[in-house]
C-alpha cells in the first residue's frame, strides 16, 4: 500500500514537472519581457529620427567617394562609439568613384538643326565625357522581348526606355536599369534615354552599370512628362534624332564600411555572426533621407537600443554601414571579399539588410523556406507586446541591394518590410529625396520591430536556414528565377552549361 502511495506521488510529481519544462514557453516568456523592454525605449529615447534629420541637415547627400561621403563614414562611427560600442572600426576598401559634371539632352526632327533642349541627369558611372547624336528608337519597358523586337533597328540608335514599367503587362517582372542599360549595348545601341515612371516632373539618377566599373555609352533619364512629349513627337515624326552631351568625374578613391561588434555572450554561440546592414551613401541629387537614410539610420538605433537595455546576445552582431552600394554593391562585396580571405565567411550566419525599410510590419525570408515559421512565431510573441504589427511574412528572392552579395554565399538573408508613401516613393533615386518625407512614428516601428527580431535571432537555439553550398546556392538561384538577372549583372559565378 505504501508502495503504491510512493509511487502514484511520483508520478504527479515527474508529471507537473515535465508539464512545468516548456522550453517554447519559457523562450516565449523571455522573448516577451525584452520585448517590452525594447518596445518602450525606441517609443521613448529612440534617435534615428532625429540622427538622420541632423545628418540630412548638417551632411547633405552621402556620395561615395566626396567629402559629403566621408563625413557621414565619421558622422555614423562616431555616433557609435558614443553609444558606448567599444569595438567600432572603419573597413576601408578602394572604388572607381564617379560623379556628375554636366549633361544636355537635345531633340530635332532628322536633317533638322532646329533642337529641342529636355532637361535630364545623368546616370552614373557614365562615361567621362560623350557627345552622341542618333536616331531614336523606342523600346517601351525594355525587357528582353521588348529589346528582341526592335533588334534589327537599334544598332548604332540611342534607345528610349522605361525605368519602370509602364502599362499593366504579364510575363516577367522588370530589370534594373543597369540591366536594361546591359540589353541596349548587347543590341547595338550608342546611347539610351531613360524615361522615369513618376508623375511630377521627378528626374531620377542610379546607376547604369551591372559591374561597378563605367560603361561605354551615355544613359540619362529624363520625367515622365517630358518622356510621354517624346513619345507624342516619335508617333508624329518617326524619325527623331538625338544628341546627347555629357562630361563626368571619375577616379580611384578610399571608402569605408563602418562596423560596430557587439560580441556574443554564448560560448556554444559566440563565433556565430548576425549581421544587420544597411548602405549608408546616397545618391547627389538630395538628402538621401529615403534611400536609404530610413534604413541605415534605423540600424544605427538599433544598435544604441541593444546598448542602452545593455542585452547580451547569445551571436555576435555586427551592426554594418555599407558605402558604394548604389555604385555596385561595392561595399559588402569589400566585406565579403575580406571575409573569404580570413576563411571567416562560415562565421556569418545569418544578414539582415534594411534598404529603405519603412513602417515595418514583417519581414521577407528572401526565398528561404526554413525560416519562415521561425519569423512567424517570433512575430507572434512581438503581437503580444504590440497587437498592431501585422506579423506579414513573405518568402520572396530578390537583388539589387547588399544582401544580394551575401545571398551568392549561399548566406540566408531577410529584410523587415513595410510601406511607404506614394509621394514618398515616387522620389526614389531623385531630386524630392529629403528629410521631409520621413515620419517619427514609420522609422520607430522599423526600429522597434526589427531590434526584437534582431535580438530572438541571436538568441535562437538554432538557425534552421544553414549556408548553402556552391552548387546548392546555384540551384537556390535557378529556382528563385533569378538567374538571367545575375547572368545580365555578370554576377553569375557558375558556368554557362550549369
């Protein structure tokens, strides 16, 4: 009788115990607390707002390669260390840097010296000088049918494009400009017309280059009003010709990624890294508070967030201001180039990139499948601290930003997602991108929700998404239908037959 009494006592007991020991539940827990504690202090003390106001005020444009440039290298590394980051340090590397001088854009009727000036910018890394007079040739959005269709006229015609892509079309999605800019030389063309998809008189810049390094034709970009005039002239005279003059800047200069370590508590985790990136140079035209002010100066409070709750994350992370990214991805590839060199690149376990991450309400997994019920669980615990964020996940592969330097490691990356104004992101790459367009409250939500994000993955057990080997990476691309984009940008690294 005893015995059995014992017994049964027992078993209640390893029974509670067990029922006790949630391990997702105490991680839940644990989550939650520190989640309230980063939700107050970004609605609270947060700075990227105020940050990058002054940096907009007091810098400007943040041009690779100017003095603008390096005083917002300086601005964010001392913004760091005063944020209590002991380990800060500049990551330097050399670029071809380029800058505008003057451009003009003329339009006449063939066998006509009767021109018509069009306003319009140049788009980087563009030749040094050029003086180009043809005929003109439109190419509607110029995707490769659009370039297929017109094959037999473009050669040695300048080619009018759409940067974006006007009229609802099905088929693929669109090509960067310096892809499209890639197709126009591969048929022929002398010189290309780019014509911006936003109403306002907008002039966009960017650059036209898939490699970095300057290409041989000019490419301007001129409003959608003056384009939609253009196109109005060809219906009424096929036969258009223009001339395009342009002269720019170029030289072999010293940039610098800006890093700040925070080293991991964990010793089983340590030697893992999370890096949270974002570029910090901008384009001339204006502030660069969109593009990407909102995203680097976002994870610049981020990191005082982390310093000022002082949490110890189980990964290290390092918190990275890329520079040269809107001339080619130039300064993460600095970064991963250092890191194969020092046989450190299986360190980097996971990359966030914030390009002009805005009003955050979830993340994109960037095509890895794994992560997906990892961020939707996180998200969940995020809900009970803030029951607005939507918890949106999508699981989409795309290019054109830091990550995509990472991703072709085999790297898992994700990026948070939001939104942004219409007038906002009609000034994209433009001459309308300042601090006016920046709300406290959108840039605080990127803030909040990505540092607990940030923080559950550097204390996460595990990171289900692993690196991906050389050939797994090749067929992570192929699937992602990515592959012609990296064939186009020269960024494919396997074969032509694989």
């Amino acid at each position: 009788m005893m015995k059995k009494s014992f017994l049964s006592l027992l078993a209640v007991v390893l029974l509670i115990g067990t029922a006790a020991y949630n391990p997702i539940k105490d991680e839940t827990d644990e989550l939650e607390e520190i989640f309230r504690q980063i939700n107050t202090e970004v609605l609270s003390n947060g700075k990227a707002y105020e940050t990058l106001g002054q940096a907009c005020k007091t810098i400007g444009h943040r041009l690779t390669g100017s003095s603008n440039g390096k005083k917002a290298e300086e601005y964010a590394h001392a913004l760091l260390k005063s944020y209590g980051f002991s380990d800060v340090k500049y990551q330097p590397f050399q670029v071809e840097a380029w800058s505008r001088d003057t451009v003009t854009l003329a339009i006449a009727p063939r066998k006509s010296d009767n021109f018509r000036d069009v306003e319009v910018v140049s788009l980087a890394m563009t030749p040094v000088e050029a003086k180009v007079t043809s005929e003109i040739v439109d190419v509607g959005n110029g995707l490769e049918g659009d370039f297929q269709a017109v094959k037999d006229k473009l050669s040695g015609k300048i080619a009018l494009v759409n940067i974006g892509l006007l009229a609802p079309i099905k088929g693929p999605r669109n090509l960067h400009r310096s892809e499209k800019t890639a197709l126009a030389m591969q048929y022929g063309a002398v010189g290309v017309i780019f014509v911006n998809t936003v109403k306002g008189n907008v002039l966009l810049t960017g650059t036209a280059s898939v490699t970095g390094s300057l290409i041989e034709i000019p490419a301007v970009c001129v409003s959608l009003e003056s384009g939609m005039e253009l196109r109005a002239w060809l219906s009424q005279e096929p036969n258009l010709v223009a001339m395009i003059d342009m002269k720019n800047f170029s030289r072999m200069i010293k940039a610098r990624n800006v890093i700040a370590t925070l080293k991991g508590s964990s010793k089983r985790h340590q030697d893992e890294k999370i890096v949270i990136g974002g570029h910090l140079d901008s384009w001339d035209l204006a502030h660069g508070a969109l593009d990407n002010g909102i995203g680097s100066f976002s994870i610049l409070d981020i990191a005082r967030t982390f310093q000022a709750l002082k949490l110890k994350p189980k990964r290290t992370i390092e918190f990275v201001m890329f520079m040269g990214e809107e001339e080619g991805l130039l300064g993460s590839k600095a970064m991963i180039e250092k890191l194969n060199k020092s046989n450190a690149i299986n360190k980097v376990a996971f990359m966030f990139n914030l390009d002009m991450a805005n009003n955050a309400n979830g993340f994109n997994t960037s095509g890895r499948d794994e992560m997906v019920p990892l961020f939707t669980r996180f998200g969940q615990v995020i809900q009970k601290v803030e029951p607005s964020y939507k918890n949106t996940v999508i699981n989409q592969a795309g290019l054109h930003s830091d990550h995509q330097t990472f991703m072709l490691e085999g790297i898992p990356t994700a990026s948070p997602i939001g939104s942004i104004a219409p007038e906002a992101i009609g000034c994209y790459h433009a001459n309308c991108d300042k601090f006016d367009l920046i709300k406290k409250d959108e840039i605080n939500n990127t803030v909040r929700y990505t540092a607990m994000m940030l923080y559950a993955m550097a204390n996460a057990e595990e990171i289900p998404a692993k690196k991906m080997d050389y050939y797994s990476t090749r067929d992570f691309f192929i699937k992602q239908n990515l592959r012609k984009e990296l064939e186009l940008g020269r960024e494919w690294k396997w074969g032509a037959s694989e």
